[in-house]
C-alpha cells in the first residue's frame, strides 16, 4: 500500500512536467482509490495588476523603477535631507504630479480591467453534479467539473468535448474572438463514450498547459466495470477552446480541462515584447549627453566654490557669518553637499516632464491614425487599428518593407482559372455555348469535350470535391441562412452556379480556413462535380449525371506548411479506397510517377509565370493492406503523447507515396488595390521592398512584376535550387560562384551611392532584382562550414541592400522571421516594418521593428500580434508617408525642443553662481522653476506634436522622395542635435548676460529706485518663457486654432500668473519674495526695452536660418505651395500641356 | 440594420478635427516678408536706439570712491577699523548745474547680497508685524536669531543686521560757507514695500513692541530708534532699511539713498563746491569690498545705463545689414519667390 502510494506519488512527481491527471466529474475510479485529486488553479481569470491594497505600492513601485522617474525621486529626497537651495516642493509637485498622472491612467485602465474580469468570472454556468444541474458562477468551475453550454454561449474554460446534441457527436465553434476567423470548425466527441454521462468513469491524461491555440494532445482512460480501461486519443479537434462559441449545436457537455489563467486564451495574452523605438533610443542618448552637462555644471560649480573661498574674506564676511553647526562640518561633507546642492539647482535640465508628454503625444497621436477615415474599408467596415501607440514615429523611419505575397500583395480571393488534366488544358468560360463549361483555348482543334478522356476529368473532379476541409454552410431555414450568410464569411454560389446546373439549395456556401480550397470546390462545380457536405461520415458529391456519389471519409491527412500538401483517404460505395493528395507542384512531382510528370510540369510552369497559384492533384488506390497498415500507422501517431507531430509527419510521409498524377489547378489570385501605386511609393519613399512568401518562384515573379517592383529593366539577379543546379557541380561551390558574381555585379561595380539617394533614382539603368529561395536560404544561413557561412551571409546581405526588391520565394513562416532578423542586425541596424495578413506572417511581424497586420481573410493572428493592423495594403503608403513622416517630425521636434528649452531655461541659472559666490542662489522663484516645464512652456509643444504638419499630406503622399529627407533618424541624430544644444547655450548666454549688462546700473525705474535679485531673475525669466514660445510659433508651419490658442494662451497664462502670483501676500510662503516684482518690472520702460530686445535678438539667427535655408537643400522640408509651382512652371517651360 | 449599426459604429468621424484637417494658417517666410521687416524692425530699433543712446548721455553721473584704500583720499583716516566713529569730508566740485531732480545712491562692490545663505536669512513675518514672530524668529536667521543670552533678534536674519550705516550730509560751500542741501529720504523704497510689505506692529508706542528682544548685533540703535523724528519712517517702515532689505541682484550694486528735491535744489544742483560729510561706519575692507556715492539724475528710462541704446543700435543695424545681404542674395540667385 504504502509503496504503491510512493509509488503514485513519484509517477506523478514526473508527470507533472509533462502532463495532468484528471477525473471527469471528480469520480475516482475504483482502482484509483488513493487518488488524491491534484490541485488546480481556479477558473478565476485575472488580467488585472492591482487590487485595491496593493495598487498603491504596487504601482508606486513599478513606475519608480523607470531611471527618470527615479532620477527625479533621488533629487526630491536630496532636497528634503540636505540643505539646498531650493525648496523640495520645486521638484516634488511635478514628479508628484507625473506620478499621479501615470497612477490615475494606470488605475483607470486596471478598473476597466476589473470590470471585464469580473464579468468573465461572474457568468452564470451550468454544472452537472450528480446528475443534477447546477448554476454556478463561471469563476467557481474546477478543473473536472463537466459544463453544460447551450448555443451562443461562449466556452467558460477549455473543454474536452464529451456529448453534443447533434446526431453526429460534432459541434460547430467559432474562434472569433481568438483569432478572429469566423468560420465554424467542427469540433468532434471523444469516440465511444458512454451516452450517459452520470455513469461515465474516465480519467484525462493530458500536456501541461501551452499556449498554443492549435496543439493539443491527450488521452482518455474509460474504466468500465469489469473491463480493461479502454483507452481514446484526445486531439485539438475534441478540445473546445475559452473565449470560442458555440454555434450550430443546441448544447454540449464538455468536461474542464484548463481553467482560469492556464486556458490557453489566458496563456495567449501573456507577454508580448516591448518594442522600443529608434527615437527613445535617442532621448535615452541625449539624456545622458544632459547628465554629463548636469553633474560637470555642478563640478565646476563646487570647485570654483572652494577656489573663491580659499581668497581670504570671502569665505565668512563679517556680514555673513556661518552657524555654529556649519563651522563643525567636515570639509568634505560639505563639498559633497555642496555639489548634491548644484544638482539640484541644475536638476531642471533634464525635463521631468518630458517622459510625460512624449508619453501623451504617442498615446492622443495615435488617435489619428484610427480616425483617419481613409483607412475605413467599407467591405469590413473597420478601420486602422493601433495596438501599440509606442512605435508611431518609427513608421517614419522605415528603411526596409518586407511584405508577404498572398493576401497582402493580393487579395486572396481566390477564383478558378483553369485547370490541366492528363496534360489538357482546360479553361473555362462564362459562355453559355459549352453546357458542360469546357472550351478548348488552345491546342489542337476540336477536342472539344474530354480531351484527356472522360475517365480521367471525373477522375480528376471527384478528387477536386473530395481532397479538401470544406464545409457546406448549412442553412436550415432561410431567413437565418440570411443573416449568417451576411455575417460570416461564406463565398456564396450566387451567378456563376446557376447557368450551369442548378444548384440543389438557393442558398449555399461554403466554409474553408483557406479561399483556395473554397475556389477548387466551386470550380469544380462548374464542371460539374457538386460537394454536398458531410453526412457523419461520409462525403456526398453530386456528379455531372446528377448522381449523388458517397464516399465514406476515413482519414484526412492536414495541410500543414511543411509538407506543403493535404491528402484524404476515402472508401468508395464500390469499397475502392482511394487516396486523394492535393498540394504544390514541388511537393507532389517527387512522389508520383515521373513518366506522367513532363507534361502537367509544362503547364504549371506556364500557369505559373502568369501570376496564378497551381495545385497538382494526385491519386492513388490503396489496397486492402496498404489500407490497414495506413489506418494502423495513423492510429498509432494519432495516439501518441509525445512527439505526436513528428510521428504523424513520418507517417504521411510514407502513405503519400507512389501516386499518379492527375492534373493541376490554376487560381488566380488578384492583386490588391493599387499594390502597384503603393510599391512605387514605397520605392520612391528610398525604402527596400522585400517580398517573402511560400509560393513559388514563378508565381511571385510575376506578382512582383504586377506590383511595378521589378521593373521591365530590372536585371534579376537568381540563387535558387535551378541555378545552383545550372552548372552540373556541387551546389556548395556553385553558390559559392554565384554570390561572388552577383556581388561583384551588384556591388562593387555599381557607381559609388551617394548618401540618401537610393539606386532606384539615380542610376535606373543598373537596377537590380534579387530572387532567392527558401533551400537556398537555408544554405546561405547554415552554410557546412563556420567560417563560410558568415562569409555568405555578409555577401547576401551585400547584394540585397544594393538591389532594389529582393524577392524570397519558398520561404517557411521562421525562415521570414530569420531574414527580417538578419536585416534587423545587419550594418546600421536599418528600422524594418513588416506586414502580412496570415498566421504564417506572425513571426515576421513580431520580428521587424514594426509589424503591420491586414485585416484579410486568413484569420486575425496577424491583426493581433501587429503593432498596426490596416485594412488593405494601399492604406501603407499613408500610413508611412503622411502619418510616419508626420509623427516623426512631431517627437523629434518634441525632444529636442524640450531639451533646447529646458537647457536655456538653466544655465542662466548656472551663469548666475558666478556673480553670487557659488552659492546655490537659485535665478529664479521656486515658482517659476515649477511652473516652467508643467504650465508656461507645456502646452505649446504638445499642441505643436500633435497638429504640426510642416508639409501637408497631400504633398506628402504626391512627393514620396520627401520620406527620405527624415530617414535614418535624419532630425535625432548628433548634428541637429549639437544645432539645438548650441541655440539653448546661445540663447541661455544671451539672456543672462543681456540682463546682466542692463543692471549694470539697477537703477532702472524712472523714479530712480533700484531692482534686486528678484527683479533680475524676472525679467531673465520673461525672457526666456517668450523666447522658447515664439521660438516655436517660428516652428510651427501649421496654425491651426488650437495653436493659436495655446501659444498666445500660454504666453498671456504667464503674464496672468506673475501678477496674480506677485499681486497678493501668500499666508503659507515664509518669504514674500514676488511680491509685485512683476509689475513693478512692468513700470519700467528698460526693462520692456531690454525684454524686447533679447527676445528679438535670439530668434534672429532663426529667422535668417530658415530664410536662407530654404531655397538651397531639397530637404529643407520646405517643399509647399512654391515649390509645387515651380515644378508646375517647370513642366510649363518644357511644353507640357500639364495643367496644375 | 445590423450592418448599419457596426458600420456606423466603426466608421471614423467625419471632422476637421479627427481628419487632421483643421482650417490652418501656414506662414511663410518669404524673402518677400522677412527682407522688409528686417529693414522696420533694424530702422525702428536703430530709432530707439538712438533715443536711448542720447537720453543715456544727458544724464549726468557723479561717481565719488570714498572707501579711503588709497592714501590721498579723504577717507584714509576712516579705512582702518580701529577708528570708532570716525567722520571724513569729501570735497568736490561741479562745473555745470546739475539737473535735477538729483539721486544721490551709496554703492558696494563686491558685496554679495545675493548669497544663498544671507538672501535666506531674513523673517518675512517679523517684518510684516507678527508679533509671534518676535518672540521666535526663524530659524532660517541662525545665526543672527538670537543673542548670546538668547533673547530673540528684532528683525532678525543676516540681512537686517548688516544695514548700510554709513550717514551722509551735503553741504553746497557757498563763498567759504557751509549751507546745507536739504535731503529728502522718501520715496526711495518701492511704493509696495513701505505701504504693504513691511509693518511695523500695531502697538502704541513702538518701543512696547521690541519688549524682551534685543536690536541686530551691528546697528547701534534697536529698530524703533531707526528714525526717531518720523514715526511713517521708523521701525520696520524706514526707508532705508527696506532699500537696504530689497537686496540686490549682482555683488556691484548700489542703492538709492536720498533724493534732492527740495526748494532751491528741485531744479538740480548749480555748479560750485561741495562738501560731503560722511560718518564711516559701515567696515568694507575685510572682503576687499569698495564704498562710494553716486550722483545721478534720471530720465524715462532709469538711470544712466549706455548697454541699452547701443544694444539698440547694433541689433538695429545688423537687422539692416542682414536685409541688405539677404536682397543681395536673393537678386544673385533670383529665387523663385522673387519673379
């Protein structure tokens, strides 16, 4: 006993890595009586933070451990213990308002978080206990518990499926709010189960929770009195997934298997990396250039100090004398005190409230990319979806787009073109003329009908109807077959079906995860061969003679993107078992006989070359033995836990071999609008379009001629498996040939680049395309030997980034995500942005800096996993060129103007500790150092980081070259960098020693009377608050009421607040310091006089600047109105009957 | 109606605002604009520059170093510390009538009112007649809050205790005689701090007020004895004593000390000899600090500061010169604007 217990105990110690134990409905089995039940997590789910007692600390802590925010607190807690000069309450107002700001927004987003929390958990659901039917809160179900769900609800916790209401012990789901794809899958009963649920004893042995939505593997141990456990495999298709619904089923009972935050829904949501822009990349920069100026400013401060002290008297002038606790400290506590004072006082050159209001800028900016109406697509009515507001100005940066090909290049609706059949063509027309919907387009003439023999099409078109997944959407009454219709995605029959047989039902659609599949069926409609849905088991099909034809389906061999190929293995009335296989042309040639193969490989290729996607279908016939060594081979993989993938891998592999090849299918898939406008603009905008599908070569060829990115003389430039094999030798030295030629092509006899113009401009007659292929790939990156490999690399990296589209063809879903990778890291760390539409694209988009989903047909993963998700791909070209480009000229501005501003704001302050004995006298009021960064200058910026557009978009998106004037970080980088820090010392000098020379004589009022230190720091003060102000109306191109508003509002804030502030005897200040300083200013005509002029003065320069820039550089983001002219008058001038 | 209501749902704003596409000004900066607003703005400031530069020049400025480094000078005898109330004459002369009304400021140099410490040490509370505050002063004056026997200082603070002290009275030396230029010691100090700021206690006599405190360790005199003869200028409402707590900006400073309005001196003062008895008190030598007294008179624009006009007139012509260098560039190039 007590060894079977250890036992137990031990077995289950190693199983819990790797699987759980479970009772359905909590009934031990009878030689489980030791079982003690496991302890699961609850089905509570929690995706909130904080609670109500720890959200304060909680979020205290998690927003101090950002370096500012702690840099700021560092300075506030300086200040309350050491002796500074100014008050504490100067840094800790604004570090305690950007706290509060940040807990306020966080707390509202955990509250909302709650809600939608609370009423997961809080839904009712129906628990079968005993027989009985129990209601209970969704948050109280416990792994074990079997569920009653009813029709549209939605799924509490991931279920095993146990009972369906249905005749065929299927249920239908949709994953909608998952994925996002709304067809219904069909989800299938564990076989053989007891109808009776209150007498079934069983245990689940399954993985431990993973969070991927499609992999599930399990099994099923019934115990039966009396009887050997029988044992079920448990797959993704007997799991029901929360957050899916049920559809199409009246109810299910289901038992729970993962709850709360183990569902695989919860598991998905779980961490998504941060990205991090290039511009933050350059604040951290700059911020640390600040840091410098900081501590050497208080360096240099602290040492002059103690030089000027060592001067006898002026340490301790009679009229100054020290206290008695001052006279006791050490030397060199006080230095250090005294430094920690300079910090201090300097402590306002790095802006607090910078990190607040680039924060608010990328959250409020994003806004308008998801009103923009532009990017509404009425056929889905959506519009852009943002899902992180974080990378907005990096959609400026984009240096090189890596797009996928179908879907997104086109669009995915896909429509039968024509097929091959024995080496036939077969196109059809919409002609009535041929009832049977074949017509001969070529060849020799008059073969009119069964060219390739009638056995051969039915042949042919039977596999067509069987070889698929599609589903026949069922609509039981018509009204509702209405609504649904509309509502999901369901490719119709409508116009095309009825000219030729009239279909059984009005209404029928049919249900694919993939169009191409739906376009095969529908094709073979056409001719003839109608798919009628499913009955259980058995597949019905409606022949050309208007037989219906069942076949009983016995296996279904998935596609999956490796193998590149699908099968079915079916049983005929006649009891032929048949297997079908569908798949590409490199996939399928290998494994049929190759006699048949030249004549079917002529026409794909030529399909190929066309643009349209080819299928080759093959068959064979499998018999009775071949059938039970298949049937046995599958049930095993089927069954097994561990590595389910590969076993079922190898055994496809081995049952799809030696078939005949039938014929192939065409599909066009058309491009999506204005593909080719947007890829030009993309050029012409200097970025690298890289196109990476799985298609084949020839296929996305022709899409990339389409598309305009490989033009008429683009001279290509291919390293595919045909090339490597040209030269007869061994492919490793044949690469190794080709890369060394092609490079030498590409790169070093193409003419120097000048920097910034891109190849596609200067130089159209050395274009180059490069083509490479997912096994050639696979060589360059994995080369045999260490050192070759990254020779390769280094020379594929070289070609591509001289050729103008690079297109990869063939390629896996980790190899894209590879190549982004490869880019991503290659010399100067190019900005990437990707996009796709499909499941296959998710790793790229992770991958690339940016990652664009399109909201097509091949589900939502892509959509959830982007950074931006866009209707169509036409809406990228706004995206990046008005939106990108806007964006980030609004934070780059920002930046730097907020470290321009807040430089000139302190070193009049730092100048001052010359002429006041380095004694930390602060220039200004501790108001002003307060209020400077969160009221007088905040505002205007943020206004100006919202609206600007220094050019206006239709400029913008008409003039794609004007991208290029920001590319590579073009306003962040040190240059401009230096240009700003110069304008901030230039005009800090400018302003204190203006204000310095005028007190020469403080008398200053007409009345004779003096001005004092107040006084000073006022007038320098007002100097600066207008200066930086006008500093950005001289910025702003873009006045829009708003701007108006907040420049001229924030200006006369300040004037309203200095009189109000020095107006009146403040109970709670201990000094009166303001006290009518400002006004009494006012009343002296000097002090106007040198206001004005120092505000004149120091935008000068910037005035002269932007005058003189102007009319040189096209870059000088100037191009308007004038420049549009001239390119107007240009046209004129060369007799161009162009007319603006 | 389903769909209408997701496609009214979804579908973004139609607004100026949301389309970015609000009415907007967008300003050019055209040679057009800038070339005839420099030529304004350089001829307008070059106007005021000149204005300033000649009102600058009218005033008449006397600057008189009375310190006493220097053996010559009349105040030699006083520089050493040693000498208690010591009193020197300072003669001088003037050529042209110097117009009125005169200013007559003391100056210090490198004295530095704006110390942190010093510029903190002072009780706005005391001095604004809080009588709490004149039992327990803060501690922000340590070490001038208390006396050795710790009794509370009224007013307290570095600032107070280190008032300017020295006295000056004028003499015009008419035919070997000494006649006596009246001085006028109000409206020296700003209108709000004699009226507002600044409040002596409301207790009558003021000498009640200062029970159990003692005067600045420096003055000679506790605050109630700051002018005896005019109590709107005794206590803390003395003239003197808020030019001197309105500290300055830069450690070469000067303060206004009386004015000359009166009578026959309202018009200014005629030319002739002057004498200038000062009582040296104030000790400036032990930091190298310097003493002197102005005479000024004023114009619309304060006293004599030459910075401004000339300011003026070089940011004026440099506007000038930069419209002129910009036409020429703009005509060499012929830029598009200009056709």
């Amino acid at each position: 006993m007590l060894r079977r217990t250890l036992n137990r105990w031990l077995g289950r110690d190693e199983r819990r890595v790797d699987s759980r134990s479970i009772c359905v409905g909590h009934r031990s089995s009878s030689n489980n009586e030791a079982f003690i039940p496991p302890k699961f997590c609850d089905n509570r789910i929690v995706s909130s933070k904080y609670t109500v007692w720890n959200f304060l600390p909680k979020n205290l802590f998690e927003q101090f451990r950002r370096i500012a925010n702690f840099y700021f607190l560092i300075i506030f807690l300086v200040q309350v213990i050491v002796d500074t000069p100014t008050s504490p309450v100067t840094s800790g107002l604004p570090l305690f308002f950007v706290i509060t700001v940040t807990a306020i927004k966080q707390g509202y987003e955990d509250w909302l978080r709650h809600k939608a929390d609370n009423e997961v958990n809080k839904y009712p659901v129906t628990v079968l206990e005993q027989g009985r039917r129990v209601r209970k809160e969704s948050e109280k179900i416990k792994v074990g518990d079997v569920l009653e769900v009813d029709e549209d609800e939605t799924f509490p916790c991931d279920l095993i499926l146990l009972q369906s209401s249905r005749d065929d012990d299927t249920c239908f789901v949709t994953t909608a709010s998952l994925d996002g794809e709304s067809n219904h899958k069909t989800h299938y009963t564990v076989p053989d189960t007891e109808k009776d649920l209150e007498s079934l004893n069983a245990t689940i042995e399954c993985e431990q929770p993973q969070p991927d939505l499609y992999k599930f593997v399990g099994r099923m141990h019934i115990y039966k009195a009396d009887q050997e456990p029988a044992v079920r495999s448990l797959g993704p298709e007997n799991l029901l997934l929360k957050g899916s619904t049920l559809k199409n089923t009246q109810t299910i009972c289901g038992v729970a298997i993962y709850t709360g935050m183990e569902t695989k829904m919860a598991l998905n949501y779980q961490g998504k990396s941060q990205k991090r822009s290039a511009v933050e990349k350059s604040i951290n920069a700059f911020l640390l250039v600040y840091l410098c100026i900081l501590v050497s400013k208080a360096l240099v401060c602290t040492t002059l100090k103690y030089v000027w002290q060592n001067k006898p008297g002026q340490d301790e002038p009679w009229y100054n004398e020290k206290t008695q606790r001052e006279k006791d400290t050490n030397l060199y506590l006080k230095m250090f005190t005294d430094f920690l004072s300079f910090m201090v006082l300097f402590n306002f050159i790095i802006p607090v409230s910078m990190y607040v209001t680039v924060e608010m800028q990328k959250f409020l900016g994003s806004f308008f990319i998801t009103w923009d109406k532009d990017f509404f697509d009425p056929e889905i009515k959506e519009g852009a979806l943002v899902n992180t507001s974080d990378l907005n100005e990096e959609l400026g940066q984009v240096e090189y787009v890596f797009t996928d090909k179908t879907g997104t290049l086109t669009q995915n609706n896909m429509e039968f073109i024509e097929c091959c059949i024995d080496g036939f063509q077969y196109k059809y027309q919409d002609a009535g003329t041929d009832l049977d919907g074949f017509c001969v387009t070529d060849g020799p003439a008059n073969k009119v009908q069964h060219k390739a023999g009638r056995e051969k099409e039915e042949l042919f078109l039977r596999a067509l109807c069987l070889c698929h997944t599609v589903q026949v959407k069922e609509s039981p009454e018509q009204g509702q077959g209405q609504r649904d219709g509309l509502m999901d995605q369901v490719d119709g029959l409508g116009v095309d079906g009825k000219g030729l047989h009239p279909p059984p039902q009005e209404q029928r659609g049919f249900i694919a995860s993939s169009p191409d599949e739906v376009a095969l069926v529908k094709g073979a409609m056409r001719y003839g061969f109608t798919f009628l849905g499913f009955e259980s088991k058995t597949m019905k099909i409606l022949t050309r003679d208007n037989d219906v034809e069942r076949y009983e389906l016995l296996h279904v061999l998935n596609f999956d993107p490796v193998r590149r190929r699908m099968s079915v293995i079916v049983r005929s009335k006649s009891g032929d078992t048949l297997l079908f296989c569908k798949g590409a042309d490199s996939s399928i040639f290998p494994r049929v006989r190759q006699e048949e193969v030249e004549r079917i490989r002529m026409n794909v290729e030529r399909n190929a070359t066309e643009g349209y996607r080819t299928l080759c279908v093959a068959y064979k016939y499998l018999n009775a033995e071949e059938y039970a060594q298949a049937d046995a081979g599958l049930r095993e993989a089927r069954l097994a836990l561990q590595d389910r993938e590969e076993k079922l891998m190898a055994v496809y592999n081995q049952v799809e071999t030696g078939m005949s090849l039938i014929g192939a299918t065409a599909v066009e898939d058309r491009l999506q609008e204005e593909a080719a406008e947007t890829m030009e603009a993309l050029q012409g905008a200097g970025m690298k379009v890289w196109v990476l599908t799985g298609d084949k070569m020839e296929t996305a060829k022709s899409t990339c001629y389409a598309c305009r990115l490989f033009q008429r003389n683009t001279e290509l430039l291919e390293l595919t498996v045909r090339t490597l094999e040209d030269g007869g030798r061994r492919r490793e030295e044949r690469l190794h040939e080709l890369l060394v030629e092609y490079h030498k092509k590409a790169v070093q006899d193409a003419p120097p680049v000048k920097a910034g113009v891109t190849r596609a401009w200067s130089s159209a007659n050395h274009d180059y395309g490069f083509i490479i292929d997912g096994a050639t790939l696979s060589m360059v990156l994995n080369s045999s030997s260490e050192s070759n490999s990254s020779r390769y690399k280094n020379l594929f990296l070289q070609i591509c980034q001289n050729c103008t589209s690079v297109l990869c063809c063939r390629m896996a879903p980790l190899q894209k995500a590879q190549i982004v990778k490869m880019v991503k890291n290659s010399k100067g760390s190019p900005i990437t942005l990707s996009i796709g539409d499909g499941a296959n694209d998710v790793s790229m988009i992770l991958e690339a800096h940016v990652g664009i989903g399109i909201k097509g047909k091949e589900g939502r993963q892509a959509v959830r996993n982007s950074d931006y998700a866009i209707p169509k791909l036409k809406h990228l070209k706004k995206l990046l060129l008005a939106h990108g480009h806007l964006y980030y000229v609004r934070i780059a501005h920002l930046v730097q103007y907020f470290f321009y501003k807040n430089l000139c704001f302190i070193l009049p302050q730092f100048l001052y500790q010359f002429f006041c004995g380095y004694s930390q006298q602060p220039l200004y009021d501790a108001a002003y150092l307060t209020m400077y960064n969160i009221c007088f200058t905040s505002m205007p910026i943020l206004a100006y980081s919202l609206l600007e557009q220094h050019i206006c978009m239709e400029v913008l998106l008409d003039n794609a070259t004007l991208y290029r004037g920001i590319a590579k970080n073009g306003m962040l980088r040190w240059g401009p960098f230096f240009y700003w820090t110069l304008l901030g010392v230039f005009h800090g000098l400018l302003f204190f020693f203006g204000v310095r020379y005028l007190f020469g004589n403080p008398a200053l009022q007409d009345n004779g009377q003096v001005f004092g230190n107040w006084s000073y720091g006022t007038i320098v003060f007002t100097v600066l608050v207008f200066t930086v102000t006008l500093k950005l109306a001289l910025d702003t191109r873009h006045w829009t009421w708003i701007n108006h508003f907040v420049i001229w509002g924030s200006l006369a804030f300040y004037v309203f607040f200095s009189f109000f502030w020095g107006g009146i005897i403040w109970p709670f200040l201990k000094q009166q310091r303001l006290y009518f300083v400002f006004a009494n200013m006012l009343s002296s005509v000097s002090a106007w006089l040198v206001i004005i002029l120092l505000i004149l003065l120091s935008l000068l320069p910037e005035i002269l600047l932007v005058v003189f820039r102007k009319p040189r550089g096209p870059h000088a983001g100037q191009l308007s109105q004038e420049g549009l002219l001239q390119t107007a008058r240009l046209h004129l001038s060369h007799h161009l009957p162009i007319s603006t | 109606m389903v769909k209408d209501e997701k496609e009214i749902a979804n579908r973004p704003d139609n607004t100026a605002f949301t389309q970015q596409r609000l009415p907007a000004w967008q300003p050019m900066l055209s040679a057009g604009i800038v070339i005839p607003g420099f030529v304004l703005i350089g001829l307008a400031f070059i106007g005021i520059g000149v204005a300033l530069f000649v009102t600058s020049r009218s005033i008449t400025v006397l600057e008189i170093d009375y310190t006493g480094i220097e053996k010559d000078s009349a105040c030699f005898k006083c520089s050493n510390a040693d000498v208690k109330n010591c009193v020197c004459n300072l003669v001088f002369s003037i050529d042209s009538l110097f117009e009125g009304p005169v200013f007559f400021y003391y100056g210090l140099s490198n004295y530095f009112q704006n110390y942190r410490k010093y510029a903190a040490s002072r009780d706005d509370e005391q001095l604004s007649g809080d009588l709490d505050a004149f039992t327990a002063p803060s501690d922000r004056c340590s070490p001038y809050d208390y006396n050795s026997n710790d009794k509370p200082i009224v007013p307290c603070g570095a600032i107070a205790n280190s008032m300017f002290n020295d006295t000056f009275v004028l003499y015009r030396v008419v035919n070997g005689a000494n006649k006596l230029v009246p001085l006028d010691g109000k409206g020296i100090a700003w209108w709000t701090d004699y009226n507002v700021k600044f409040r002596n206690p409301s207790v009558t006599p003021l000498k009640n007020a200062f029970n159990n405190t003692v005067k600045p360790i420096f003055w000679p005199n506790p605050a109630y004895q700051l002018d005896t003869s005019d109590p709107a200028n005794n206590g803390f409402i003395n003239q003197d004593f808020l030019v001197w707590m309105r500290r300055a900006a830069l450690p070469d400073f000067r303060k206004l000390y009386r004015r000359i309005t009166d009578g026959e001196y309202a018009k200014g003062l005629p030319a002739g000899n002057y004498s200038l008895t000062i009582a040296y008190n104030y000790p400036v030598q032990s930091f190298d600090g310097r003493k002197k007294v102005v005479f000024s008179n004023v114009s619309w624009m304060g006293g004599k500061n030459e910075f401004l006009g000339i300011a003026y007139l070089v940011v004026g012509s440099l506007c000038v010169l930069m419209s002129i260098v910009m036409l020429i560039v703009y005509a060499k190039f012929k830029f598009p604007e200009e056709d």
